[in-house]
C-alpha cells in the first residue's frame, strides 16, 4: 500500500470516528442525525478552541453560527410578517391574510436556545411560526429577547414578560383583532422555561385581566437543583443537547464566572440553606416507574453557600419554575408538554407534568419515545428530518384543536 493509500484510509478511519456516535435504537435517519450532530460537536470545538485561545466567547461563535440561519421578515401568500417592537422589546408579528369574520386566535412564541443563542428569525422558528399562523389562521408574536452571555438572568425573562404583559392589554388584542380568550403561550426548551416562568408570574400580576388559554412546553428546561436527574444520566452524550452544554447553558443563564458552571457539572451547586427546595424535584416521587428504571436516588450533595448568594437567579422560580409551592401552581392554563426520550431535559418536562396533575390543572403530556433534544428546529434543509416534520405536526394540530 502507498503512502498516499495508508494516509486516505487513516484519515476516513479518524473522519468516520469524530462523525460516529451511538444514535439510539428507534431513531430513524440514524446517519443524517449522526452527520447534523457532528456538525454540532464541530461548532462546539470550533468554539471551544476560539474561546481558549482568547478570540471569542464560546456562545458568541454559537451565535455567529446560528446567524447564519437568519431570515429577513418576508410575507408570503399566507401570512404577513414585519418585526416590530412591543413595548420596546423586538418581535416578529405573523398575521394572517386569510379573511375571516370575527376574532383570532393567537400564539405568543419564545424561542429556545440555552438564553444565549437562537433567535425569532432564524429559519426553522420563522417556519414554525408561519406554519402556526397559517394553520390555526391565528395571530403569532415571535417574541427576540435579550441574550447571554451579554445579559444574564432575568433580562430574559423580563424581556417576555414586557411582550406578553403588552400584548394581554384589551387594547392591544383589539388593534389585533385578537380573541382574549384564545391566547396561547407557548416556548421550547429554553423558550419553553421562558414560557411556563412567565405563565406562573403572571398568576400574581393585578394589572393582567386576560388569561391565557393554554400554555406550551415543548421539551422545557424547568430546574436548576438537581442536574444528575435519570434523564441526565441516560442522555449525557446523547445528540443535539450533551449534559455538558446544558450546564453550560444554564450557567451562563446566571453569570459567566466559571464557579457556577463547574459547581453545576459535578451538581453541587445548591447551599445547604436550600435544601427545602429539593422536594420540589424530588424524583423519587415524581418520576413513573419507567422513567426511573434502575437509578437510585441519594440524597443531595450541597455546595457552598457563597455561590447562592452571589447568583441567587439559580435559585429563583422565574428561572426554575418547578421550584414553587403547590399553591402557586393553581390557576395555571391548560398545559401542554412535549417531552422527548433521548434528552437531558426529559425530566423537567415529565416532573412538571406530575406537578401540575397533582393539583388538578388539565395536562396533556406527548412524550416522543423515538425523538432527541431540538426535534422542532430539525424542518429546514438540509437538516431537515422526517421525526421534526411529524413532532411538529403533531403540537400544531394540537394546538389547532384546542386553542
Ligand atoms: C399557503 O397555504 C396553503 C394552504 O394551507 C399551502 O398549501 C401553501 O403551501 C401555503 N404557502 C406558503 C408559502 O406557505
Ligand atoms: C425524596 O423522596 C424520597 C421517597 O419518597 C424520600 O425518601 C426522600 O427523603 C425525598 N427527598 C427529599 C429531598 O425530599
């Protein structure tokens, strides 16, 4: 064999390695999935290594990229889209052309994207958000809040609370033409903590007569406390969504100071003085036999107080909505929640679900046995896929029945 022989195949032999991950089982498109998450984990390094060497902050190349998949606010047939402001804050309006007497629905969106990245425009939250307007003929306020790590927690959250708090005005759904009473919030993953916060606060907010309908949670991040729930084991290095980005994520959710993340990879992050907070994400009692399978709950591990005190946003129910009383939980909407098998986040969405039926709010639970972290960002080509397409049809006409 040449050189030149030897070195080809030593280099498919270390391509095919870096490219190959264990997709699971059930998943179809395995080698599509395992191609769109090495482009990931290639980001990821490219990322790893700009921030090492000084250039960049790591979510900032994370942005870079993902501004790549910006879309400018194009009408179409169907639908009219501007970006606009409320109250200040950005968003991507989607009306619908369709005539029709009488009032719409509407669907108040928030993206995901770990607080740091993504945005309204980017091209597979830009279809959602049309597919949405158009198949339900309903009003969509695409809501492009602030990021980290330029701005931490709750610049976030108060930036969709402005929206949501602007929109709900009578005034406002009338200039709109939209029904007060079929109002919807709806969020993924970082968006669907953004939204399920939101739908909490605005429980206690006087000045808010208009109640939502329904609240959505696709694949929502709801909990800080405890980052070594079974979903986090099962899924450590599962595509899309690795353990370690989502606590890279939620650290920088707080601050960009290194303690919190590290602290939250080994999950000793929460004081002591905190330990009444744990029965909120307590597992043991929330999780069904399925989702627990041979895992051992053990008590928590806490960490110094010091870290709570500096960032006390870890420990705030704006950011981790499964940290309330019961009795904050009455008098939330109709909820929907999407949670996927292969994901990190799986249990904060299977926990809440327990939560909420517990104190007898109406809950629909989809839980996608073959689907990974992200499925609805997965509609666009060329990483388009089959399971995206079928998880998004499937929350949409739910939405379309119910709203
Ligand atoms: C407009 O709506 C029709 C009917 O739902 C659909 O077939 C068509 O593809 C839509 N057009 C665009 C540009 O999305
Ligand atoms: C969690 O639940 C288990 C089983 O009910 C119980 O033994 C444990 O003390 C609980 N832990 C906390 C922190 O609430």
């Amino acid at each position: 064999m040449g050189t030149k022989s030897l070195c080809l195949l030593l280099a498919s032999v270390l391509v095919a390695s870096y490219v190959y991950t264990p997709i699971p089982e059930n998943i179809e498109e395995r080698w599509k999935l395992m191609l769109i998450n090495a482009g990931f984990r290639t980001v990821s390094h490219v990322a790893e290594f700009a921030e090492w060497l000084g250039l960049m902050h790591y979510m900032e190349v994370l942005m870079m990229i993902t501004s790549i998949e910006y879309t400018a606010p194009i009408s179409d047939e169907n639908v009219t889209v501007t970006d606009t402001k409320f109250n200040n804050v950005p968003a991507r309006l989607y009306m619908p052309r369709k005539q029709s007497s009488g009032l719409k629905r509407a669907v108040i969106y928030i993206h995901g994207g770990g607080w740091c990245v993504g945005g309204s425009a980017m091209e597979p939250y830009d279809l959602l958000s049309r597919w949405t307007a158009n198949k339900l003929n309903a009003v969509v306020v695409s809501v492009e809040y602030r990021l980290a790590p330029m701005y931490h927690f709750p610049v976030q959250f108060e930036d969709v609370y402005t929206v949501v708090k602007f929109f709900l005005q009578n005034s406002v759904l009338v200039q709109y033409g939209v029904d007060p009473n079929r109002i919807c919030i709806s969020g993924d993953s970082a968006g669907g903590n953004l939204a399920a916060a939101v739908a909490q606060q605005l429980l206690d907010d006087l000045e808010v007569k208009v109640k939502l309908k329904i609240q959505a949670l696709l694949y929502p991040a709801l909990q800080t406390l405890d980052l070594d729930l079974p979903s986090y084991k099962d899924n450590e290095n599962k595509p899309i969504l690795p353990k370690s980005l989502m606590v890279r994520f939620w650290s920088e959710y707080f601050t960009t100071d290194v303690s919190l993340q590290e602290a939250m990879a080994s999950n000793k992050h929460v004081p002591a003085e905190s330990s009444h907070l744990f029965r909120f994400v307590n597992w043991s009692n929330l999780l069904p036999e399925k989702f627990k399978k041979d895992h051992v709950y053990a008590s928590p591990i806490y960490g110094s107080s010091m870290l709570g005190k500096k960032y006390p946003g870890f420990l705030d129910p704006r950011a981790a909505p499964l940290l309330v009383e019961d009795t904050k939980l009455l008098g939330l909407p109709v909820t929907y929640v999407l949670t996927c098998q292969h994901d990190v986040l799986r249990d904060d969405g299977i926990m809440y679900v327990s939560r909420l039926r517990e104190v007898g709010i109406e809950v629909i639970h989809d839980h996608i046995e073959d689907a990974i972290h992200g499925v609805l960002m997965f509609i666009t080509s060329p990483t388009d896929l089959a399971l995206g397409h079928r998880v998004a049809n499937k929350y949409i006409e739910w939405l379309n029945i119910n709203l």
